[in-house]
C-alpha cells in the first residue's frame, strides 16, 4: 500500500503518489528508488554513537568516500524499502534505481 517494490513495480519506476502517505503525510520515502542522502556512509558510524550516547538524527562522519542511500527501490525485496535501512554508494555511481528528493525550508 505504501511503496513500489519488486512484487509490484513491474521493474520500473513509478510516479509519485500513486501510493498511500506515511504518517507524517509524505509520499514514496520507502520504495520506487533509493534516495541519495547528505551523509557519507561510515560503516559501524551507528554503533559509535550509541556509545557516545548520540542517537537521535547522527549526521554521519565528516568525510568519506561513499554516499548514504536510504528507503529501497523498484527492484529490491520489500525488506530493503523502509526509511531505516541503510545502503551506500559511490556519489558518481549512476543508475535508474537512484534519486533525491529536493526539500525546501521555509
């Protein structure tokens, strides 16, 4: 109901909103494609800051060589299509199951 998946997609990407809003009323986070984030990837990033005690919106490390990628896309297993899970890439890595989402700030 909420996202485009293997099951569903028919190996393609899909216009927005054509599925139903999450709770916060945002449409396709999870699903349709991987969404490149600011962050750079750093693999046990998380866990070092569970020790520090910082787990509330971590912004990643202060440089890497890969970008975050979060939410899943059309060709992956609906397990990988959720906000939480993590992925990551070279920011040149090009492909049809990646994207962004432009936000503005008021």
């Amino acid at each position: 109901d909420y996202a485009w998946y293997s099951n569903n997609s028919g190996s393609r990407t899909r216009p927005v909103r054509n599925k139903k809003e999450n709770p916060f009323g945002l449409y396709d986070m999870s699903g349709n494609v991987w969404e490149w984030c600011w962050d750079w990837y750093g693999e046990a990033y998380y866990a070092q800051c569970a020790q520090r005690g910082v787990v509330q919106d971590p912004m990643g490390p202060s440089s890497g060589g890969s970008r975050v990628l979060r939410g899943g896309g059309w060709s992956n297993d609906s397990r990988f299509c959720r906000v939480s899970y993590r992925y990551f890439n070279y920011p040149s890595f090009e492909d049809f199951s990646r994207g962004f989402r432009v936000v503005r700030q008021f």
